[in-house]
C-alpha cells in the first residue's frame, strides 16, 4: 500500500510538473514571477553551497540589467521592477547560509573585530535612517535602500572567503572575462547601434544624461555608461593583478586588453572615470613603490588636488563663466541668472559636449549651496535620510543626507581601509598576498578619486566589489600566512 501511495504521489508530481513545463513553453513569466522563480531555483544551492551564491553574485548580477531591457520587448515598464533586487537576494542568501559560521566569530584580530563592528553598525544605521527623520517618502527611502544597505553584507562574506586565494583569483579571472565581453559589446553599441529591446528601454528612460546631442552613450549590458566604465576599470585592475601573479602562456594577450578597456571607459564620456583608470597606474607603479608612508599620503593628496583643479581650470577656460563667477560660487555670491547659467545652461553643454563638459562650477554651487545648509544644526548633524539627495559626490551626498557625522564616516572609512591596507604590505611575505593587497588598495584609491564627482559605490559593480575585496583585505595576513605554509610544504 505504501509502495502504490509512492507511486501515485509520483506520477501526481509528474503530471504537475509536464503542466508546468507546457505552460511556461508558451508563457514568458512576468517580472515578480521570474524574481521568484529565480530565487526558489537558487535557494538550495546557496545555502547548501554559499560559495555558489559568491561566484553569482559577480556573474549574474552584470546581465540583470540587459535581462530587464528584455522584457520590454514583452511586457511594458513596470514602475517598480522587482528583477533589480536579484543581486540582493543573493547577497542576502548567501549571509543567512553563513550566519552560523558567523556566529562562531570570522577573526580573532581586535582591529577585525573593530572594522566588523563599524560595519554592522553602518548597515543597521542605514535600516534605521530609512525610516527614521528622513525627509523622503516612506516608498521612495525604501526603493534607495537598495543602494546602500544589502551590499554591505558581503563585507562580511568578504572576510569568511578572504583565505581562500583560489577562489580569489578566480574571482578577478571573471571580473576580467566579463570586463572582455562587456567591453566588446560596449563597442557594438557603438558601431553597430542598439537593439529592439535597448531602444524600447530609451523611450521608457528618463536617465537624461544617457544622451549626448540625441544619442545614447555605449552602456553595454549594465545599467548606466558610468557603471560600464566601473566594470572596464575593475577589470583593468584584474588584468594587472594576474600579470603580477605569475607567468604563464598568453600573458601578452592580457596586455592587450589594456587598450580595450580603455577605449571602452573612453567612449562612455564619463570623465571621472577616465582619470580612475589612469590612476591605477599611476598608484601601483609609483605611489606603492614608495616605502615612506609620508610619501605616499602626500602624493595621494596631490593626486585629489590635481584632479579638483583640473575640472575647476578646466570649466572656468570653456565655460561662459568668468574667473570671478567662480569665486562668486565658492562665495555664494552668485546672482539668479548666474545661478541658473550654472545650474541648467552649463550642465547642458555638458550633455552636448563631454569633451567640453561645463559641470564642475554647477557641482560647486550645489555643493556650497549645501553646506550652507548645515548651519541648521538639524541638518549638521542628522542630514536628510537615506535617499533624500544626490548631490554628485559620494562625500557632500553623505553630508546631505547623513550630516557631518555621515560625511566625516564614509572619508574615514575609505582612509581607514587604505591604511590597513598599507600597513598590511609590510607584515606579508608571499608575493601572492601583496599583489592581491595593492590591488584592492588600488581599487580603493581609484574609486575614490572617482567618488569626488559621483556615487560609484551604490550601484554594481562598484558596491559589491567595494565591500568584498575590503572584507577580503581584514583577512589577508591569515590567507599570507596559509600561502607561505602551502610554498614550504611544496619545496619540501
């Protein structure tokens, strides 16, 4: 009897399952459907296997945006898609399946311990501020949310994985694949045109400055043309971290990528982006090559100042604004119709010409214009809410809408996860592990200097590596200490 209830259950699920299967032949799933789907099919293996969930969040999550342009081409835009959470609920899977190792505790280092603790509360802060004196509609502060809480979680997934330089390394030989694809089809975009569905995407956009005189800038399959040159630049930072960890046939082809991610960070025309690649050069070959600590921190702050006066030089020469409009902007001494000649005339030329871009001053207005208003100690000291303004930079972003404490936090952390990282060059041996390190200080370095005129860690690719590689970097001196042992135990 129970051999025949078996069978009966099992030609049940059969039947179901061939139903299921017919339907979905002629039924292309909607968005929540697909989200869930999606997840339901990722759930086993990820809490079965976290490591499965790590490797899918840096594969899948570049081609959720193209999936989403797809589903124009069938259903219309929704006005909350729930296809952007799917990186989340990786992420998100992926901690819950390691809570408990978590809870056994991820290092014994005090200064680990510190950094997680700053962490956690950083991500809890986040939750609260989204709810709690934010200025913003409820709905709104949530959909923001996604920008700045869930990523952080693999800070800690970053620490759990940091010893295992395998996975490591094979982690930024994908980073480089993907940069290789998306820089190719970037180029595409280019010289070929979009297809249906990225032209549906247009018609639906209201990401005006997509556009250059009528035309979309190359965006490849990522969300914006600002995170395709994020990618291109991470992945140059791959192409120089597996020259430096040893020989191999083809090395030259890896060279030759250089040029290629290049040219697609060119095209873009997103300028910051531009001189973030070029720092990473710049930084690995000249500013880690110093031993003095003193040294570096100097040319790390001439580096920023190069860059702030360059774009002010730069405006102030093109634009229509004189010399005196620009201390007039550092002044708040700017009438209305220069005010307006700034904040809408300039930011226009901008979008015609990137060659040209006339946006600097409009940033500078706004950003005076802002701490201006911290003299309300409301706004000093608790901001607006979690995705209450964006204000262009990472820093006066966090000021707006965190107060001082939110924008004296995310310089202090950049310059804290660069220090450790500077610090832990010194206490490794294997040169796996410093290889590995002025990666992720270059990273570090490069993204910051971009984040002067942009938010380049609240979107991917630049959240999930931000947070990971600087879990990763917690855990470098165990990891140095594992490759020595594996070196010794193989030459004996």
């Amino acid at each position: 009897m129970k051999n025949k209830a078996l069978l009966v259950i099992q030609i049940g699920l059969v039947v179901f399952a061939g139903h299921f299967i017919a339907f979905e032949m002629f039924h292309i799933p909607k968005q929540a459907e697909f989200t869930a789907i999606f997840g339901i099919a990722l759930f086993y293996p990820v809490v079965r296997f976290p490591l499965v969930g790590v490797y899918a969040v840096f594969i899948v999550s570049p081609f959720i945006p193209f999936i989403r342009r797809l589903y124009y081409l069938v259903y219309g835009r929704p006005g909350n898609d729930p296809l952007i959470i799917l990186g989340d609920l990786i992420v998100i899977m992926v901690f819950l399946a390691l809570l408990f190792e978590f809870r056994r505790g991820l290092s014994e280092d005090k200064t680990v311990k510190r950094f997680m603790t700053v962490v956690g509360f950083y991500f809890g802060y986040m939750i609260v501020r989204a709810f709690v004196f934010n200025i913003a509609p409820l709905g709104d502060s949530l959909l923001r949310l996604k920008y700045y809480a869930p990523m952080v979680l693999m800070f800690f997934v970053g620490i759990y994985y940091g010893r295992e330089f395998k996975h490591l390394k094979r982690i930024w030989t994908i980073t480089v694949a993907l940069g290789v694809i998306g820089g190719l089809y970037g180029i595409k975009q280019l010289f070929i045109g979009y297809s249906a569905a990225e032209k549906l995407w247009f018609s639906t956009s209201y990401f005006t400055t997509l556009f250059i005189q009528g035309v979309a800038r190359p965006f490849s399959f990522y969300q914006s043309p600002a995170a395709f040159a994020d990618a291109l630049v991470l992945s140059t930072i791959g192409v120089v971290l597996m020259l430096g960890w040893g020989k191999f046939r083809g090395k030259i082809l890896l060279v030759a990528l250089i040029p290629l991610f290049f040219y697609g960070i060119l095209i873009t025309s997103v300028r910051s982006n531009w001189i973030g690649a070029l720092s990473i050069f710049f930084i690995w070959f000249i500013i880690l090559q110093m031993r003095s600590s003193g040294q570096r921190i100097a040319i790390i702050a001439a580096l920023f100042l190069f860059f702030v006066v360059y774009q002010l030089v730069d405006d102030t020469v093109k634009a229509d604004m004189s010399p005196d409009g620009l201390l007039n902007a550092f002044n708040g001494k700017l009438g209305k119709q220069e005010y307006v000649d700034l904040m809408v005339t300039s930011r226009t030329k901008a979008l015609t010409d990137p060659f040209a871009e006339n946006s600097m001053l409009s940033r500078i207005a706004l950003w005076k214009f802002l701490f201006d208003l911290t003299k309300d100690p409301e706004l000093a000291l608790l901001g607006r809410g979690v995705g209450a303004l964006n204000a262009d930079s990472l820093y006066v972003t966090y000021l707006a809408e965190f107060g001082y404490p939110g924008f004296i936090f995310i310089i202090g952390l950049y310059c804290a996860f660069i220090i450790l990282g500077t610090k832990s060059l010194g206490a490794v041996s294997d040169p796996r592990s410093v290889i590995l390190i002025k990666g992720i200080i270059v990273m570090d370095l490069s993204f910051a200097l971009m984040n002067f005129t942009g938010t380049h860690i609240h979107s991917f690719p630049g959240d999930v590596y931000f947070w990971f590689w600087n879990g990763v970097l917690m855990n470098v001196r165990p990891l140095d200490k594992k490759l020595v042992e594996e070196s010794m135990s193989v030459a004996a």
